[in-house]
C-alpha cells in the first residue's frame, strides 16, 4: 500500500511538471484557436535562459530563494520577450490565412528554435545548477515527498488559479475572452485586438519559462531538444482536460502521470510513452471535447 | 470557429507535423568534406580499394552531437591523435592517412546513413566506429557486405563481431564486462544481493545486465529485482520506489545501473535523495566527465568496469596521456584511449598487410597478436574480439580512482 501510495505521489509530480507547460497551450489555444507547437521549445529556452543567467550572475554559488527569484525573473523575461517576437512576426502576418498555414508555421518555429539551440548552446546536456535546495525529503508513514515535488506541485496550482482569475476576473481577461469569441467583433467594441492577442503570448510564453526553471531544479539535465518530448505529453494532457480549459489542463496533466507511472510500476516502463498517446485516443473517442471542455455549437 | 472542430481538424494535421518533425532530422552533417575527388578507382567493385594516389581514406562514424556527445569527441580527439602520429612517422607505405567523420547524432540509423556514405561515395579503405552497440549493429552490415574492414573501438555487446568477418572490435565484450562487476560485487564488496536498472532500449545495457545477472547468481547471489527505463527518460523515481520497497532479505547490497553516463547521473542523484546508502555499479558507459557534472557527489563509492585508468603507471600509457594533453588539454577519458588503439591497430595491420586491398587488411587486422595498445595488450581472437583485461574504478570527489584489474578468466 505504501508503495502504491508512493506511486501515486510520484505520479502528482511528474503530472505536475505536464500542467506547468500545459497551461500555456491551453491558454494560448483557448483564446486563439491555434495551436502553438513552439510553446515547448519555449519552455527549452527558459531553461536555459535559467541556466546562463546564474552562470553570468554567478546564482549557484548562492543557492536560495533569491536565486530562484532571480533566475525565474530572467526566464519568464527570456520567454515573454520570445513569444512576443514569435507572435508578432510569425503568426501575426498570417491572421487572416487559413488556420492551417499558422499550424504548419508553429511547427516551422518550434523546428528553428530546437535546431537552432543546437547550434548556439550546443546539442550536448548542461548540467543546471541546484539554486534552491527546498530542504529535506518530507516522510508521511513510509511515503516520501520531495519538496521539490511539492513546490512544482503548489506552483502549477498556484499558476491555474491565477491564471483563472486574470481570464475571468479581471479587464484584459475579459478582452482576452471577447478576442477568443470574435477577432471582428471585439474590435468593433474598442477592444485592441494586437495587443490583446500579444499580451496573450507573453503570458502563456512567461509561463513557459517559469516551466523551464522548476523542470531544470527537478531534472537537472537540459538540452536543445527537451522540449520535444514534453511537450507532446503537455500537449496530449492539454487536449485530454478539454484543450481550452485551464483546470482541464492541470487535470489531464496530473491523470497522465499518474498513469504514466502505474505503466512503468506495474506493467512496462516500454509502453509509457505509447499509454500517453492511446489515453488521448480513447477520451476523444469517447468525449471528443476532453474531460472537461465545453461542447460549444458552431456559430452559424 | 469552436474548440470541438478545432481539435478534430488539428490533430491529423498536428500527427502529420510530427512525422514531418521526426524526418527533418534525417539528414548527415559532415566535418571534414574531402578535399578534391578521390582517387581513380570509381568502379564500384566493392572488393576493391580506393587506396591509390598518396592518401588512405579512413571513415569515421562517431556521435559528435546528441546526448552522448562525449564518446563520440572523445574517440574522435583519440583516433586524431593516433593518425597525427603515425603521419608523423611517415605514415603507411608511403601514404599519408586522411579520416573523414561523420556524425550520427547518437541516431543508429544515421549511422547506417553515414556508413553507407563513406564507403559508396568516400570509397574509405577502413572504418572506425561506433562507440554505442546500437549504431555499431546498424553499421556492420553495411560494412561487412562492400566488404570493408571495420574496428569499432568500444562497441561491448558480443552481436556486433558476428555480423561477419570484417567486423572487428579492440575491446572486451559484454559477457566479460557484465561478469567483471558480479566477481568485483560478490568478492570485493561481499554482496549476496542486488538490484538491476537497465535500459531497455540499449543493446549494449541488455546485454550487461544479463550477464550481471547469470555470474552474480552463479557466484551465490542472488539478483532480486530488475527494472528497466528507457534512453532519454529523466525520471527514475518509480523504478527506485519499487527497489526500496523491497525490504528483509531482499534489500539489494548493490544497484547495478548499466546505462550511459547522462541517465546515471540522474539515477545516482533521484536514488541518493530518496536514501539509498547503497553503491551503485556500471560499465564503461559511465565513462565521461559528465557523470559527475550531471550527478554531483551522488555517485561517490560507486564503482564501475573500464577499459583504462590514467593512474597506470606503463611508459607508453603515460606517453600517451602526455601527447593528449599536449594537444587537447586534458587528460583523456576511455574512450580516447581506445579510440586510439582502434586507429593504431588498423595502421598495424596495414603496414603488415602485404597490399592495401580491403581483404588483405582484414586478414592482417585478423592477426593481431599482442599489440601493445595504451588499455592493455591486444591480441584479436577467433571471433574477431580483443581479450583484455578490465579495470574496476570508483567514482570519489568527482575523480575516477582505480581499484582492481580482473582478467579474463
């Protein structure tokens, strides 16, 4: 039972680190329709923006919480100011072209920003520095938690309960929203619809960044192509929570490590990887929209 | 447009994006183009040799890039060193050697690729490489059927020199490896149990791991559990979550961890931080300076088999280690080491063959009898391997310290 337990807590963290970069895809996706491959190169680039930043500012030297804050800083800065660049001059010019032009485009992006990594940090694995060391393993009856586990855990929480409110509750959510329902329209209300639409990639590529930081303390091995893998099981657990939905991405992300997990405790770690792409096809099979995406009726 | 339609018309196209993605890496990146064409043989009869004018072409396959990016840098800055010195001593009948490498990115069909680009387009008269099993198995066909003598330096899985007889190997293989660290486990660590992570998608770590586990069962102990992962994973914690919940007579004495240095790393420091005191054992895929790095102190009190110390004291493995610091600035890893042995017992072999035509090369790389390489003497046996001895290192403040040499018995 202990070991089951375990399993599980295990399972939260790896899902965990699935819903940090989750959150962006479904976000950008629920207010643009369009889904952004880049994103998890993306997440690549702020782990390694992490990475040169407490190289130059010398952060390992001084791990904390300062650090941590520090590099993060960097990061989502990093990332912010590389979704706004992708989006202005790749998917902005192709606004009006069928959607499937912008899809083939973020691939084009995501294939620049992998193999140009290669390039400029060089395809080898860089060792990211401990800034911030959570204290020691936390025991609850046999079964271990790593703090870092938590706080990855506690961070994605924290992220999609903020990221509700700022879509929900505050004005340039409620923007963000009339731009999801129609280009057109919002701008016909006053809306800027750019800027919007902007402000949209900059958060979800700041997210990104923050993803990039917590994946590098948690697994402290980054190279040009981690995104590659991650981001397709994000992917998969942005489109199994109903691609959209901002508590759906964080369900379908911890659903999948969990079971990610049991795959290789009880049956073969072989198959993992295989498991995350036939989840996604049995739940659009049965609820096309994801566990929890709306069924909206086509507009007419 | 709604997110329902959306999804269902994205996701073929966002499937086909992805083969897109998986093929755009297909393609060989090249570091050293030859210079002008070569020489005059262009009739593709594969027996023959392209060894006229006044340089021997010998093709490289290594992984300068990817996730094992030290092996193939290490073999490569080895066999440069080699060839530099034999052009310095006038080189091979009157010839000058010339290597062509190229990179597979870790990738064995990339190998296959490049292989069958040395030999058909290069027309090399040798090949050196791979370091992984996996691509060696990818390229030895490809070799074998023009008929082209290949030495892989450091390919340990015993399938690679079966392949055929121009396949050649200057190192021990997996069967002695694997039974290196069951006799260095139950002799010099005392241990009646242990635990096996392998990697499932390695030739190289399959092999290890089952021949860990036939010699440490037949000395007396007993292997409790084996799990696997897989190359490119980096999380480890539910394999290690099934090992220490073995408890009593179960609890494994050691963790034999047969992977390649970026894995072990993260094994070493996810099983520390989850309390496990025990050593952890491996091969020579832990042999980079990234270990370390990657792993931190983690891996203090391990240990894992070698094809070489620099503590070695010999004359001519201290000549070798102070040439490569001359020229590279550090002191070479494994790898180096037989990298250079592979590229000296190649020109060994071609200076003692009576003509540079492939077969004659291949009969006189068969011949090898004590060559003394810097990782020991080499003598090629009848299945085309090298018998050698091992080294046992143990991984102390970043350091590999030496610790036993255990001969083939």
């Amino acid at each position: 039972m202990v070991e089951f337990l375990q399993h599980v807590i295990n399972g939260l963290g790896l899902g965990s680190i699935y819903a940090l970069i989750a959150l962006g895809y479904t976000m950008v996706f629920g207010i643009l329709q369009l889904i952004n491959f880049a994103h998890s190169d993306v997440y690549m680039i702020g782990a390694f923006a992490g990475y040169y930043a407490s190289r130059y500012f010398g952060l390992a030297d001084s791990p904390g919480l300062l650090s941590l804050l520090i590099a993060l800083g960097c990061a989502m800065g990093a990332c912010g100011a590389l979704g706004f660049t992708i989006e202005r001059f790749a998917y902005r010019p192709l606004r009006k072209a069928p959607r499937i032009n912008v899809l083939i485009t973020a691939i084009g992006v995501s294939l620049l920003l992998e193999f140009g990594g290669q390039i400029v940090f060089g395809a080898d694995p860089k060792f990211f520095p401990t800034l911030y060391s959570a204290g020691n393993t936390l025991v609850f009856g046999g079964v271990q938690i790593e703090p870092i586990q938590l706080l990855v855990f506690v961070v994605s929480v924290l992220l999609m309960v903020a990221l509700r409110f700022i879509i929900f509750k505050t004005k340039a959510g409620r923007a963000m929203r009339a731009v999801s329902f129609s280009h057109t329209n919002a701008a016909l209300m006053g809306i800027p619809v750019d800027r919007t639409i902007s402000f949209t990639f900059i958060l979800g590529s700041a997210l990104a960044g923050a993803a990039g930081i917590l994946v590098g303390l948690t697994y402290p091995k980054i190279d040009p192509l981690m995104g590659v893998m991650f981001g397709l099981k994000a992917f998969v657990a942005a489109v199994v929570g109903g691609i959209g939905n901002v508590t759906g991405a964080v369900l379908g992300a911890l659903l999948m490590g969990v079971a990610e997990t049991m795959v290789i405790a009880y049956w073969a770690p072989t198959y993992r990887d295989a498991l995350a792409f036939s989840l996604l096809i049995l739940i659009l099979l049965f609820k096309p929209s994801g566990l929890l995406g709306s069924h909206r009726m086509e507009k007419v | 447009m709604n997110s329902f339609t959306t999804v269902r018309n994205a996701l073929p196209s966002a499937f086909a994006a992805l083969a897109l993605l998986f093929s755009v890496g297909a393609c060989t990146k090249k570091t050293d183009a030859p210079t002008g064409t070569t020489s005059g043989t262009s009739d593709s009869s594969s027996a023959s040799t392209a060894a006229s004018g006044d340089e021997i072409l010998i093709g490289e396959v290594g992984s300068l890039t990817g996730s094992e990016a030290t092996f193939g840098t290490s073999t490569r800055d080895g066999i440069d060193l080699a060839i530099k010195q034999i052009n310095e001593g006038g080189g091979i009948k009157g010839k000058k050697l010339r290597v062509i490498v190229l990179d597979d990115q870790g990738k064995p069909e990339e190998a296959a690729i490049a292989v069958t680009k040395l030999i058909t387009q290069d027309k090399v008269s040798a090949i050196l490489g791979e370091v992984s099993s996996s691509r060696s198995l990818a390229m030895a066909p490809i070799a074998q059927s023009h008929k082209i003598p290949m030495i892989t330096p450091s390919s340990t899985n015993p399938k690679v020199t079966q392949i055929g007889d121009y396949i050649f190997r200057v190192c021990f293989i997996d069967p002695f490896q694997g039974s290196v660290m069951a006799k260095f486990a139950r002799n010099s660590l005392k241990a009646n149990t242990a635990a096996i992570l392998r990697d499932i998608k390695n030739d190289y770590s399959m092999g290890l791991a089952e021949f860990f586990n036939d010699t440490f069962t037949k000395m007396g102990g007993k292997v409790t559990v084996i799990q696997s992962y897989s190359a490119g994973d980096v999380d480890f914690k539910t394999q290690l979550s099934s090992i220490k919940a073995l408890t009593g007579a179960d609890k494994p004495d050691v963790i034999f961890v047969p992977g390649y240095y970026t894995e072990v790393g993260l094994i070493a420091r996810q099983a520390r931080s989850m309390g496990f005191k025990v050593p952890l054992l491996g091969g020579d895929g832990w042999d980079s300076e990234k270990l370390t790095e990657i792993g931190e102190n983690s891996l203090d009190g391990s240990y894992f088999s070698n094809h070489y110390s620099p503590d070695d004291k010999s004359p001519h493995v201290q000549k070798f280690i102070a040439d490569y610091k001359t020229v590279f600035n550090r002191i070479p890893d494994g790898l180096a080491a037989m990298g250079y042995d592979a590229a000296m017992v190649l020109a060994d072999a071609m200076k003692r063959a009576k003509t540079l035509a492939s077969e004659d090369v291949r009969a006189a790389i068969a011949e090898t009898k004590n060559y003394p390489g810097v990782t020991g003497n080499i003598t090629i046996n009848k299945d085309r391997d090298a018998e050698k001895p091992a080294v046992v290192l143990e991984v102390k403040d970043k350091r590999f310290i030496y610790k036993e040499t255990i001969n083939p018995s």
